[in-house]
C-alpha cells in the first residue's frame, strides 16, 4: 500500500468512526440517558437491551479505540515526517489539543459509566428478580447512579464537541 492510500484509509477511519463515537455520545447524554430516567424501570430495561444485548457499548469502545488509534498515527507520521517541526505549527499544536479532550472525555466516561452502570444494572435486575415496583430506597439509589452517569457522558459529549471544532478547524489556524 503506498503513502497516500494508508493516510486515505488512515483518515477515512478517523473521521468515520469519530462520527460514530461522538453522534452516539451525544444521542446518549442529551437523548438517551434523560429518557432512560423519566421512564424508571422500563428505560433501564432498555438501556440494558441497548448497551449490554446490542452491544452499543463495544461498538462504542471499539469507535473510541479506532478513532484514537488512527489520530495518533497520521500524528506520529506528520512530526516523524517533517523531523519534528510540524508539531510546532499552530495546527499541530490545535489538532493536539483536540485529541487530548476526547482521550480525556472518553476515558473518563468511559471508566466511570462502566463502574456506575454495572452498580445500576445490578440493582435493576436486584428490582427485577424481586418481581415487585422498586422501593424508594432503590429508587433513590437508581436516580444516584442515573445522575452521576448523566454528569459524565454530559461533560465527555462536550469535551468530544470541543475535539471535533479542533479538528474541523486546526488546518486553517
């Protein structure tokens, strides 16, 4: 394969699966995850059919690992190819700061949804196997666990928002 065409398929990767990635991070913070919790029991059986059945959380991980992937190697290629001077551009410098935020926004909401979600996923099937409504100590405890995941993919969504402007305009800086 020769130059052009990895940093075409290079690119290709990143710019799909970072679509992917954030068009799902938002969909799930402002749409998904406010839904989810208006609709007590019966959104967290969704949620789980989405995320766990569905498999939306290893596509999620694996548009995440893609994205990332991808970025630092036309990175790499860019300053091992230019001896270094192009990560002092502006560009560089921009395209940097954009990956930084979604490697932060995703690993932290990442890891604190994973924690938070397996706790909220085992008391619905708690609630479940129990066969009755959720008692207000259980309810309380799902809105804990629903707000604290709401927070993150909230802040991670804005962060992953930020990346993407820094992408979209680091070549024109």
């Amino acid at each position: 394969m020769n130059e052009n065409a990895l940093l075409i398929a290079l690119r290709l990767v990143h710019i799909l699966s970072g679509v992917f990635w954030v068009g799902t991070a938002v969909l799930i913070a402002w749409f998904l995850i406010p839904s989810q919790k208006s609709t007590g029991l019966a959104g967290m059986t969704f949620i789980y059919e989405l995320m766990i059945r569905r498999k939306l959380r290893a596509s999620l991980f694996i548009a995440m690992f893609l994205t990332i992937l991808s970025g630092l190697t036309m990175y790499v290629y860019l300053v091992v190819g230019s001896d270094g001077r192009w990560a002092q551009t502006t560009t560089a410098k921009v395209l940097g700061f954009g990956a930084l935020c979604a490697i932060v926004g995703g690993g932290w909401a990442g890891s604190v949804s994973a924690v938070t979600g397996g706790k909220l996923a085992a008391l619905g099937k708690t609630i479940q196997d129990s066969g009755q409504q959720p008692n207000e100590a259980q309810m309380a405890q799902m809105n804990v666990f629903q707000d604290k995941i709401q927070r993150v993919t909230q802040i991670a969504a804005v962060l992953l928002i930020i990346a993407v402007a820094a992408m979209a305009s680091a070549r024109y800086l």
